[in-house]
C-alpha cells in the first residue's frame, strides 16, 4: 500500500480545521435598509451597489461554483437557500420584515440564473432598503409603547427562540410580537431590580441601537452580508471575510488577542458565548459558560455598562478588547432555558492566551486492580496547536502538539504506568498535521485520513511507518464539541484496532476549507482597506475504513451521557451542510482485534453504572439540564414566571445535591453555589475504569490462551 507524507497544500489548509460551529460568526448585523415604494420615506440617501461591489459578487460566485466541494441540488435549492441565509443575517429573530416582504425577496433570488450575481445583489440592497424603514417604523411605535407601564400579569408566553417562527403576515400581527417583547424585555428587567425609569431608559436605548445601526449601514455592509449569505448558501463553513473580519480572524488564529478568551456568535440579536478558550481569562475565572448571552460590556472598573443587544457582533468583540491587563465588565444572561431569567454582572481582566495555556498536559489516576493497583496515565489535548511561524523558520524545537504528547509519554513511561486515556473532549480541532503526528505515536505511521478534493483526486496522509511511541492499552475519550482534527485522530485509533473510543458521539465537522485572498483575482482594495478574502469548502475528510466524518462524526464504542443534543448542536444543527457518504477503505493491518473484546467491555461498563449512585446522580441532572434548554418559551406574567424560576432553580439544587451526596459533599442551598469543579470528573474516571477493564480483560485472554497451549501442548 502506498504511503504519503503530510503535503505542503495540507500544510497551508490545516489552519481552517476548526469546527465551524466555534468560530466567530460574521453575526447578525443590524444594518441597512432605506426606503422603498410601500415604506415611509426617509431623509437618508438611498444606497445603491457600487461597481466594486458589483466585481467582488461576480468574482466570489465564479469562485463557489469552480472550486467549493460539494455537489449541490437544483439550482432553484441554492439560489432559495441563498435567500434564506441572508434573511437570517438581516432579520433573525423576525421582528421586523413582513411576509410580502420575503416572498417577493424569495421569488427574486429565485427567478436569477446562478450567473446573474448584479440581479441578485440588487435584490439585497432593495431589501435593505424595505429592512431599514421597517426598523424605523416598529422602533418608533416601540418608543411609543414604553409610555404605558406594563401590568406583566396577562396570562400569555414569549417565544424566545424565533428563528423558525412564521413572518408576520401585518402589522397588526408585528404590533401583537413586539407588545409580548416588550413585556419580556421590561420583566426581565424588573425581576434584575431595575425601577421603572431605569427600564423605560434601558430599553429606549436598546431599540434605537437597533435604529442608529440600521441607519448607518453603508453600500459595503450590504455587499458583506450578501456575499457571506451566497457562500453560506453553499455549505455553513464556507463564508466571505471582509476586511475587517479578515483582520480579526488573523489575530484569533495567531493567538494574538487582548480579551477575555471567548468564542462567540449571534443568536437572533443576542451575543451568544460558544466556547471558552483553555487557559483564557473567561475560563480561567470560571464565572462563565457556554450559551451564556452577553447583553452588556462596560470598559474599567467604572465605565458605562452599554447595552449591547441588536449590535453588531465585530463591534462587541471591539468593545470587549483592551489594554492587556485592563478590566473588562460584562452583564450576562443565562442560557435559554435556563431557570434563573435576569442578568449578572461578571468582571474578567483582558490578557493574551498563551500557547502554554492551550498546551497538552498529563496527570495519573490510580485504580484498584485485584490485589495491586494500576496506574493510568491522562494526556489531555485541549487543540492541535502549531507554531508556524517557527516551522517556517526551520526552528528545529517550535511548538507542536506532536512533539509535546511524545514527550509527556515519555514522562509518564518513566513514571510508570500500565494504561493511558487520551482526553479530547472540548477540542474543537486545530493543525491537521498535529492530528496525523499525535495519530502515528500510537499506530506507528501510516496513512491516518483520506482527504477528497472537489476535482475526484484523493490523498492519503499520514507519518512514515515507524514502532509506535506507546504501543500499551489505549481508550480516547470525546464529547459532542470534539470536532475535525479531534475526530480524525480518533477515527484512526478505532481503525487500527489501536484503542477504544469512548464518549459521546462527536461534532461531526468534516470538511476543508481553503482561504482566497480575493485581491489575487483582480479586486482592487475598496475603501475599507482591501478586497476581503473568501473562506471556501474545497475538500473532504475520510478514514482509512472509507468512512467520513461529515455529518455523523465519530460514533463511540462506549457511550458517555452528555447533555447536548446531536440535533441542537454539531454539524447536523447547521444550515445547508454537506451530506454524509464514503469512498473506498484501505487496507491497513490493525493492532488488535477489539472487537472481540468490546462486548465484554460494555458489559463491565454497564455492570459499573447501573451501581453507580454518583453516575445515576450525574445522569439526572444532565437529563434535566437537556429538558430545560428544550423550552424556549417563557412566561410573561410575572408571578409565574417567579413560580417557574423558582422550581426549576430548586428542582437544580435538589439534583445537583444529590451528587454532591454521592461523593460525600456537604449539600448547597442555591444555585449560585454549584461549581461543578468542586466534584470528581466522573468522565475521566469511566475512562480510566475502562483502560483498566481492558487490561483485565487483555490479561484473561493471556491466561486462558497459556492454559489451553498447556493442556494441547506446541
């Protein structure tokens, strides 16, 4: 079989392999729209496509449809998904367009040639032009409704999660939407103890940022939205970077950042926290989570605290950046779902992310074995990092992944210990090539992915085979955030026979993407400094058994109970993503042949959690957390909603002392007492009791073999 050793395209494509779900979105910008034949006229100067704008969209769709990946369906799918993509950019949560409105938009899209992208451009900006004087419109009646103070005991429900709901057919039926917003805004408020004066100013401030912004939305923003919503169109990881976005995804990959070690995205006109960067101030000081909302950033211990709902997510990021070491303050909801409803105040202190905070690092765990004890060892990789810039120097000791896991093997082996779990829950990815050199360290070398360009052409990549660096017993452990990178290597270990893959069943990210500087093809640099660059879909990963990784991810050999749900979160929760398929397997000798042993596995597993109280605990609280975020609607009423707030609050606490019980803690009396650090990672402990299992079980087929060779003799 032929072997093939990481190439220089791989090299150069190994950045882009995160999971889409964790990068920065380009969000939900509140911009333009001016105004149209059945709209109020406006004094702002009506915004027309600039001929600049006009040669990016012609080249950017050249681009999609020479080189993206993917094998579309009838060109009516994409030109509709186009359509949808952008009004989920301009109007998410649907509080402002009206269903004439998007029909006609639709219709438009549709009825273009795939070619046609000057037709299609225009039909963004008329649609600005409608979006901006509907915002204007609602904002002011919206001001109007503020005058009357809200009684907040109707017995009705707010629909926080809108992004599915119908269009508003009137504006009768928009007038009906916004009264139940405003009544959920005020509430929340009140419930937060802010007086009555204080809501009405707070929320007059958040509805016209909704207006000043769509006021100022300039020909460019247009542009950016319509172009990212064609890419988008295509699959979620392909998407256009401006300039400016440009800029800022240089600094997240080089690690370059003063803020607070964040990940973040729009959901409808909130900032939603993603995930927390390892060693990151954020999730350092342990005072924030993902699916958290950020509603308000103030700069230093004393600064105004800005509402930052309906705003552009580049100008929170900007707000929330500063002077290395400065104080940052961020007011924060809960998850939806959540039981408390009202907002917290969390202070961070900015300051770059050390490699040396994401890097990979061990422990051991001791577990009674018969009459001894075992020692398993844990390498913990939080992401596959590279120094690249020191690669490309020729440094002969930059940072790698790689060269980090094989020395903590080497620590441990001289530590001694009889197994080892390698820990990659949270990674969302990283470099490829890490990936491949973490993956030969156990298989020895070999083809470790498939990778399939658009054009048919496939490569093997891996390490020239060599002995493995640990050839002992092996289990990796995943969750539903391991994502690209994290699932190639363990695809691998599941291929080679080389260890068992434990967990929940992973992201499934599994595509490439490529960046195209579109100054190289003939775009000038616009106002804002250049042309923008185009982040493109233009292969796909495969193990060595043929399988892909796209859409399903990896699927463990022992499942682990998580909270999130394969429907809401992971590839299959995106718009518009690339289906599942395989090609062809290689051949490849496997280590051992854990199957055989797999069965009796799950059976000391299952045995272990049935008469687990501290598993049974864990798993009832993750049910209900799952139960909880499946409710998006909440009351407006405020005496229920303090009933509702208060026995999910107390149904929390009950479940979460029942863990607490289970290790031999002292119960807590409320929820702001939880920390989930206090109790043992019950994951990792599974883990290791499976390293272990599989040492007893390797160890009775020793015996049982040497006592049969006895019996029959050579």
């Amino acid at each position: 079989m032929s072997r093939k050793t990481i190439s220089k395209s791989a090299l150069i494509l190994s950045l882009l392999l995160f999971s889409g779900a964790f990068a920065v979105a380009l969000g939900t910008p509140p911009v333009t729209a001016l105004s149209s034949a059945n709209a109020e006229e406006t004094d702002k100067q009506e915004l027309a496509p600039q001929q600049h704008d006009l040669e990016k969209a012609r080249v950017v769709t050249q681009l999609l449809q020479s080189y993206h990946y993917g094998e579309r369906g009838s060109e009516n799918d994409l030109l509709v998904d186009a359509a949808d993509a952008y009004l989920r950019l301009l109007d998410p949560g649907r509080f402002f367009l009206l269903k004439e409105d998007v029909e006609e938009f639709r219709s438009r899209m549709a009825a273009t040639e795939q070619e046609d992208s000057q037709t299609r451009l225009q039909a963004a900006f008329d649609l600005h032009e409608t979006y901006r004087n509907r915002v204007e419109k609602r904002v002011n009646k919206a001001l109007e409704m503020l005058d009357s103070t809200p009684e907040f005991d109707a017995d009705e429900r707010f629909e926080q999660d809108r992004r599915e709901a119908e269009w508003a057919s009137s504006s009768d039926d928009l007038d009906r939407l916004w009264e139940k917003r405003i009544a959920h805004d005020a509430l929340t408020l009140e419930l937060a103890d802010r007086d009555t004066e204080q809501i009405r100013e707070n929320l007059e401030r958040r509805y016209q940022n909704s207006l000043e912004r769509a006021k100022e939305a300039e020909h460019t923003d247009i542009t950016e939205k319509y172009l990212d919503a064609w890419a988008r169109a295509f699959d979620p990881h392909s998407s256009y970077f401006s300039p400016r976005r440009s800029e800022e995804f240089d600094m997240e990959m080089s690690l370059e950042l003063e803020g607070i070690g964040a990940k973040l995205t729009m959901d409808q006109d909130m900032t939603e926290i993603v995930e927390l960067i390892p060693g990151g101030p954020a999730e350092r000081s342990g005072e924030l989570e993902a699916g958290e909302r950020i509603i308000g950033v103030a700069d230093g211990e004393d600064g105004e605290m800005k509402d930052v709902v309906g705003w552009q997510l580049h100008d929170v990021v900007q707000l929330i950046r500063g002077p290395k070491e400065s104080t940052v303050r961020l007011k924060v909801m809960p998850p939806s779902g959540a039981s408390d409803t009202s907002p917290r105040e969390v202070k961070l202190v900015r300051n770059k992310i050390a490699l040396e905070d994401q890097a990979a690092q061990k422990r051991i765990i001791e577990k009674p074995f018969k009459d001894s004890t075992k020692r398993i060892g844990v390498i913990e990789i939080p992401r596959f990092y590279r120094d690249f810039s020191g690669a490309q120097a020729g440094e002969g000791d930059f940072r790698s992944t790689a060269r980090d896991v094989q020395n903590l093997l080497n620590e441990l082996e001289e530590e001694g210990i009889d197994g080892l779990v390698i820990d990659l829950r949270g990674n969302s990815g990283g470099a490829l090539q890490e990936a491949i050199g973490v993956t030969s360290l156990f298989t020895g070398g070999g083809v470790a992915v498939q990778v399939r360009h658009h054009d048919g052409s496939i490569d093997h990549l891996g390490e020239p085979e060599q002995e493995p660096i640990y050839d002992g017993p092996l289990a990796v452990m995943v969750d539903r955030t391991s994502a690209s990178a994290s699932e190639i290597l363990a695809g691998a270990i599941q291929d080679y026979g080389r260890g068992v893959v434990l967990g929940a069943q992973t992201f499934g990210k599994g595509t490439v993407q490529h960046m195209i500087d579109l100054s190289a093809h003939g775009l000038n640099n616009d106002e804002n400094g250049g042309a923008g660059r185009l982040k493109l879909t233009i292969a796909q990963f495969y193990r060595v058994s043929g399988e892909g990784t796209q859409l399903d991810g990896i699927t463990p050999d022992i499942v682990l109970p998580t909270a999130l749900d394969r429907d809401d979160y992971g590839e299959r929760a995106a718009e518009n993503p690339l289906p599942a398929n395989r090609i062809a397997p290689l051949e490849v000798s496997k280590h051992y042949d854990l199957s055989a042993i797999i069965d009796r596995l799950l059976e000391k597993h299952n045995q272990r959690i049935e008469e687990s109280e501290a598993f049974q605990a864990f798993q009832r609280e993750l049910d209900y957390q799952s139960e909880l975020r499946q409710e998006t609607s909440i009351a407006l009423n405020r005496e229920a909603r303090e009933k509702e707030q208060e026995k999910r609050e107390q149904a929390l606490v009950d479940l979460h002392n029942k863990r607490r019980e289970a290790h031999g803690l002292e119960p807590i009396e409320s929820r702001e007492e939880i920390d989930q650090d206090e109790l043992p990672d019950l994951q990792l402990k599974l883990g290791a009791e499976t390293v272990r299992d599989k040492i007893l079980v390797l160890n009775e087929d020793k015996e049982a073999s040497g006592a049969l060779t006895t019996i029959l003799g050579d």
